[in-house]
C-alpha cells in the first residue's frame, strides 16, 4: 500500500500490525492475534476519522493515488470483447488515449478514456494521462464510428490535462480539443462519462461534454490543477489548499452546482483500498445511467445534451 501524506500515522499503526504478524508466522508458537486485532481496529477508526470529512485538496491527492483503478482496469473488468481500435488517420497513435469498440452487459458500445500507466515504464509510454491532438482526434474518430453505428459511448476521464508540450501546440492541440467537445454535442447516441481520478482542464471536457457526468466520490473536476490555479493567482504554488478550496471541484460541489449528475460511493478509504468494489460501483451506475436515457430521437437526444451544458451555472447568473 501506497500512503499519501495524511495517512502516515495510519500506516505506522498497520505497518505495526504486519510486522507482529510476520514476527508470528517466523516464530513458532508465538501468539500475537490479540495484539494485531487491536491494531486493527485502531486502524480501521482512524481510517474513518481521516475520510469522515477530507478537505477539498486531500481530495486531490486521493483522486491521483498511483494505486486507484486506471481506464485499462475498469476496461478489463466491465466491457467483453474489447478491440482497441488505434491512430488518427493523421499523424499518430496517442497511448495516453484508449478506445474500441465492446460489449458492456452484452450491449455493443464504443468506450473511450484517459489511462496514466501503473508503473514508470508504462506511464512514460502513456504521458501520465495527458494527451496529444492525435489522442483527441482518435476520439473524433471513435465517436463518429458510434454515431454510425448507432452505439452508445462511455467515456472515462482520468487526466491532469491535456499535454501542453511545443509539439502538440503545433499540431493543434487547442483545435483537437475543441473538436473533440463539439463531437460530443453533435452524435445522436447516449453519451455516458464517469470521472475516475482526475478530470483535468479541457482534456477532460472533451471526453465529459455528456448526456450524464458521474463522479466518484473522492474525484475531482475543474478548469485548471490546484497548483497551477496558486501560481496564477498567488504567485506561489505551494497555496495549492487553498487554490482547491476556492474552486470547489469536489465530486459534492460539483452535484450542488449540477456539473455532476451522480456521485459514485468508494469503499472507505478511497478506490485504492478496493478496486475490484469500485469497479462494481462503476459498473452499476453506468448501467442505471444508460438505462435512463431515451435514444428513441436522436434530435431530441442532441438538443437535450446541448441544452444541459448551456444551463449550467444560468441559475447563479439570474440570482
């Protein structure tokens, strides 16, 4: 297990607990059960005082933990018959960026996503999540495969942001992004996005511009990464708590503000702790989400998802 800064005392109290165990299985006869019940139920109370109420920037060091499920996992666990489907038909493929066509409850779809990579190699190869316009216009290219098809898309957003190098600003990244978001207010299928980790700047709202936007429950979403908010407005990178505070981009924020239609539970202690459960969470809510959206008109369908998003924040604006 991998803990962040604010669990340190936790994982003193469970290295504690592991290490009498290990002292047991070595020594023979040695009775320490007692003493590591004990510590564990330290632990599992101080695991629920620490979650009970985390503040808007524990949020975000729990929505980047290395160890959360990525795309690749919840692609494995929730969809058959997966064929990734790659390139742009322009210049490249982008690895930060998966997609194909699957079946999700034996339903063909088209998913989409963001996947960082889970250990250095493999995050090198993706770019930490953060795509190129390549990446953005593979999207383009699935969704418009789905639109003809007639197949609903899952997107599943996991991204710091899109990729800010001198490269992709010279293939158009800014241009690729904007694509990507006027692509998902233009398909007449059911558009699903679920915000896994991090939702980052406009690499996410070109894949989260959907019918229904659901949220774990210690992701994030905003305009801009905290840090890079300080820096901006404080000049100063560390006022990065303060920074989340002032942009409410918790999952709990966001559902008050309606950028967010549903919240998904984690198991106490973050997705980390339970991958397989959060997965199955996942999974259920995209079932219940799709079921309640009505594809019979397609125009209906596009009006309605244009309508939402031109809503949002229409009612602060009135008061």
């Amino acid at each position: 297990m991998n803990y962040l800064d604010f669990e340190k005392p936790l994982a003193e109290i469970e290295g504690k607990a592991e290490e009498l165990r290990a002292m047991a299985r070595r020594e023979e006869g040695m009775d320490v059960e007692e003493q590591a019940a004990a510590l564990d139920k330290k632990a599992s109370d101080m695991l629920r005082d620490l979650y009970k109420d985390l503040t808007p920037w524990r949020k975000c060091q729990v929505a980047r933990h290395a160890d959360r499920p990525h795309c690749k996992d919840y692609i494995e666990a929730l969809f058959t018959e997966y064929t990734p489907l790659a390139g742009d038909r322009n210049f490249a493929d982008d690895q930060a960026i998966m997609g194909g066509l699957a079946r999700f409850n034996d339903t063909p779809v088209v998913v989409i996503g963001h996947e960082k990579g889970s250990d250095t190699k493999t995050r090198i190869e993706r770019n930490f999540g953060m795509a190129r316009p390549e990446g953005y216009r593979k999207a383009v290219r699935l969704m418009d495969l789905a639109d003809r098809f007639n197949l609903p898309v899952i997107t599943l957003v996991d991204t710091p942001g899109a990729y800010p190098g001198k490269g992709a600003e010279e293939r158009g990244q800014s241009e690729a992004i904007a694509r990507s978001t006027e692509k998902c207010l233009q398909i007449g299928v059911p558009l699903i996005s679920v915000i896994i980790g991090e939702g980052g700047s406009g690499g996410a709202v070109a894949f989260a511009t959907a019918d229904k936007v659901a949220m774990l429950e210690h992701s994030v979403y905003s305009v801009i990464t905290p840090e890079g908010c300080a820096s901006i407005l404080w000049k100063d990178s560390e006022k990065m708590r303060e920074a989340a505070e002032a942009m409410r981009l918790t999952a709990q924020d966001l559902r008050q503000l309606n950028v967010c239609d549903l919240i998904i539970d984690e198991p106490l202690g973050g997705a980390q702790r339970d991958k397989q459960g959060t997965i199955a969470n996942v999974g259920k809510a995209i079932e219940g989400l799709l079921a309640g959206i009505d594809s019979a008109n397609r125009a209906a369908l596009i009006a309605k998802r244009r309508k939402k998003f031109l809503d949002i924040g229409s009612k602060g604006l009135a008061a």
